[in-house]
C-alpha cells in the first residue's frame, strides 16, 4: 500500500509540474495578438502630430524566468530615415545643420540634425502609448506567473539594415537608443481585481531610461566584434554575416544581440554556398545543402554563445545575454525562421570559473526556435 501510495504522489506531483508549464502554442498566439495591438497604437497619432515611425512591426518573445519582453528595433520618429549608403530621406520638418551648399534638404549624403527637443517629445508620447497597453491590453497574455513582467523597449538593438537619426556604415556594430516601460503581472493582477485602479495601474508602471553609448561596456561591444568576425564567410562553415551585429542594452534585463544570417549568393539563375564555395547550384540543390546546414550552425552558435559570452564580465548575475538571430531564407526547408538563444550571466560566470562544465553550461542555454520556413 506504501508503494502504490507512493505512486499516486509522484504520478500527483509530476501532473501538478506539468501544469505549471508553459503552453508554447497559446503563447506564441498570445504574444501574436500583443504585437497587432502594440502596432496599432504606435500608428495611432497624437494631438501634437509627432507619429512614431518603425520600419518593422513588434517582436515579442517569452523569456523563461522573466516573462514577456516586446521589441521595436527601430528608434523611433517620423523626422529621417537614413539607409546603410548614407542617404538620408526627410520626413516632415526638421532643423538641419552643416548642408551641403546647394544639396536638396529631401534628400543628400551626409549631414546632421538637431532634434533633441523633437525626440524628447516623442519618447514621451511612445511611453504613454506603450503604458496604455501595458495597463489595459498585457493582462491578455495569460500564462505569466505573478512574478513575471512585460516589458516593451524600442532600444535592443538592431541588424543594420535601417537606421534613424544618422547613418553608419554596413558591417559595424551599432546601438540603438531609446525608452522602456516595464510592469509585473502582479500589478495587472491587482488591478484587474480591484485591488487598485487605473491611475494606481498607471504608476507602478516602470520607465527605464536608455542606457547610453558611453554606459555600455567595452565588453559587450568587443563580443559584439568577435561575432562579427566568426561569423564572416572566411571563418564560418556553415551561415555566415554580410552586415554587422547589432547590439543593446536593457537596463535591468541585460544585452541583446541581433544577427542576419545567410548561406548562398545568386547568379544568373545558379546558386553558390558562399561557405563552402559550391556554385552552379539549381534551387533544390541549394536548399537541400542549406537546410543540412541548420542542425551544424545551431551546435556552433550554442558552444560560441557560451565559450565567449562568458567575456562579458559587465552584467550582473541576474542579468541575461541574449541573442536573438534571423536566418537565412529557405523556403520549404523545415528549419525556423528566427532563433532567439539566452543564458544568465551567472551560469556564464560559473562556466569561466570552471564550477560547470561547456556541456553543462550549454544545457543552461535557452534555445527558442520561432517560425517555420
């Protein structure tokens, strides 16, 4: 009778773990529906007219241990818009400083603006729309325990495609820079049950300023810049970079960094690994090499993240090193279009001071695989 007794606690005990689990599909659902309404009230316009401009839509992603963090990776504001060439576009009005002479303010190479004022305006108004849907719309992500928080940040980085503000070149690191708002699940909680009202909601709402150029370590950057050259198709045997890594700072979170990841070059028709100089490839022939490609990059990415992560002395044991990367496109190839890959700086720390073992410490990674090509 002890041993069935025995039984039916651990048969208990293992039903009730299981239910503490996170429901990977309704999430991914509950996140999807977030990001539409985080979307729609970024384009809602303001009385002042300031419209928050992004060249992408919300990201948002379930970090086990944290909760829910949402991303723009671009800086927002409708003033300019500036491609990796250098060429700026003009949106609205701006003040513009050291033109060119005789240069057309809709378009030119290389100048500045002074938009300090401009952009404490719009930070302002972004806040106030990310903390109404924090308030009233985050309590629709529903399997967050009361511990865990929703974060939304426009400053996490970018993968060098676009930027605002001012151009920089293809295939440096860059920052972005700009607010996030934070809140707890027990915080929407208590409002939703009446224990506070809205106005009470409103203020445990957290605004974290942006960490600046100057408040991110040399370290972060220096492991952004490992990357960079892992990753070049000289170095790489499987996907490689043709731009940067982008890079940022979450105040209270830790440091996010973005990756584009390709695998061939298209000529005439033909295709060519880039990696392993294979050419003359048709479309069958490169996916199949592409998708083979997937579990290798996967195995090396995990092993790099851990081996020189641990470089990054600068974040506390709490904080997290995430990397959040998008893959090269294989239609029909069955391998995930986004991964996102994250460890705390503690395990990192333990791993550097041999307490764990690499395999260990890879096992502490974790590894989110989003999407499906």
């Amino acid at each position: 009778m002890k041993k069935y007794g025995l039984v039916i606690v651990l048969l208990a005990v293992t039903a009730f773990c299981r239910s503490q689990g996170i429901d990977e599909e309704r999430m991914e659902r509950d996140i999807q529906i977030a990001e539409n309404i985080l979307s729609t009230l970024e384009r809602k316009e303001t009385s002042s007219q300031i419209f928050v401009y992004s060249n992408d839509r919300f990201e948002g992603s379930y970090v086990e241990g944290y909760g829910v963090i949402f991303n723009t990776s671009y800086r927002h504001g409708r003033t300019v818009i500036a491609d990796t060439k250098g060429t700026h576009k003009l949106y609205g009005d701006a003040v513009v400083s050291n033109l060119p002479e005789g240069s057309s303010t809709r378009e030119v190479k290389a100048f500045r603006l002074n938009l300090d004022s401009l952009a404490q305006a719009q930070n302002k108004e972004w806040v106030e729309k990310m903390k109404t849907f924090l308030v009233d719309y985050a309590d629709l992500i529903s399997q967050l325990k009361p511990e865990d928080k929703i974060m939304v940040t426009s400053g996490s980085g970018n993968n060098g495609d676009w930027f605002a503000l001012e151009a920089r070149a293809s295939g440096t690191s860059t920052i972005n820079e700009g607010p996030t708002v934070e809140i707890s699940k027990k915080d929407l909680i208590d409002y939703k049950s009446g224990k506070i009202n809205r106005n009470e909601a409103l203020k445990q709402v957290k605004v974290i300023r942006a960490a600046s150029k100057e408040e991110v370590a040399q370290d972060v950057e220096l492991l952004a810049s490992i990357f960079e050259r892992l990753y070049k198709s000289d170095l790489s045997n499987t996907y490689y970079l043709s731009g940067g890594v982008g890079y940022g700072k979450i105040p209270e979170f830790g440091v996010v960094f973005r990756m584009r990841v390709y695998s061939s070059s298209r000529n005439e028709g033909f295709h060519r690994i880039v990696t392993r100089n294979q050419s003359g490839l048709s479309q069958d022939e490169r996916n199949e090499i592409v998708k083979g490609m997937y579990p290798d990059f996967l195995k090396e990415l995990k092993r790099n993240i851990i081996q020189y992560g641990r470089t990054v002395k600068s974040l506390g044991g709490n904080e997290m090193l995430m990397f959040k990367v998008r893959l090269t496109e294989c239609k029909g190839c069955d391998i995930p279009k986004n991964l996102e890959l994250s460890i705390k700086a503690s395990d990192l720390k333990s791993y550097d001071s041999g307490k764990m073992n690499e395999s260990s410490a890879i096992a502490k990674l974790n590894v989110k695989e989003i999407g499906n090509q």
